[in-house]
C-alpha cells in the first residue's frame, strides 16, 4: 500500500479564515508535525509576585524559558503551576 503524500498547511492571516479551513478541512491529509502543544491562560492575572533571585538562577531561567518559546516570566507561572498540581 503506498503511502499518500501530506498537504503542508496554508498561511491562515485571520481568526476567521482559520475557522472556515478549520471547519471544512480533513486534517489527517495535513503534515502537522511541525505543530507543537500550545497552553492557553484564561485566568486574568489579578495578583503580582516580587522575589530576589541570584543573577545565575534568573540567567538560567531566562534561558530554559527561551529554548521553550516563551517570555520568563510565562515559564516561572507554568513551574509554579506545575510544582502545584504535581504534574
């Protein structure tokens, strides 16, 4: 059996036209493998945090927060959040 071909993705420029390939695409015909896991925060952010940390820890965290794609202050909440719920 040969193997089909995969589509590469469209550029989509709008909420609205995501919506409409979204809605009337076969996504098993899409490469997706240059997707990754995307965390969404809906909870507003109504308290602030203010901590001294020593210059190598924060260059540390800046970094690993930068190889993952995300601002440090982003990741600092997610290993709080996960430290939390354990996960």
């Amino acid at each position: 059996m040969k193997k089909q071909a995969l589509n590469t993705m469209p550029s989509l420029k709008s909420d609205e036209e995501a919506e409409r390939f979204i809605e009337s695409a076969d996504l098993s015909k899409y490469d997706l493998s240059g997707f990754s896991p995307m965390k969404f925060e809906f909870e507003p952010k109504t308290s602030t945090l203010n901590m001294r940390l020593p210059k190598n820890l924060l260059v540390a965290v800046k970094m690993k927060a930068k190889a993952e794609g995300m601002p440090y202050t982003r990741y600092i909440r997610l290993v709080l959040e996960q430290a939390i719920t354990g996960q």
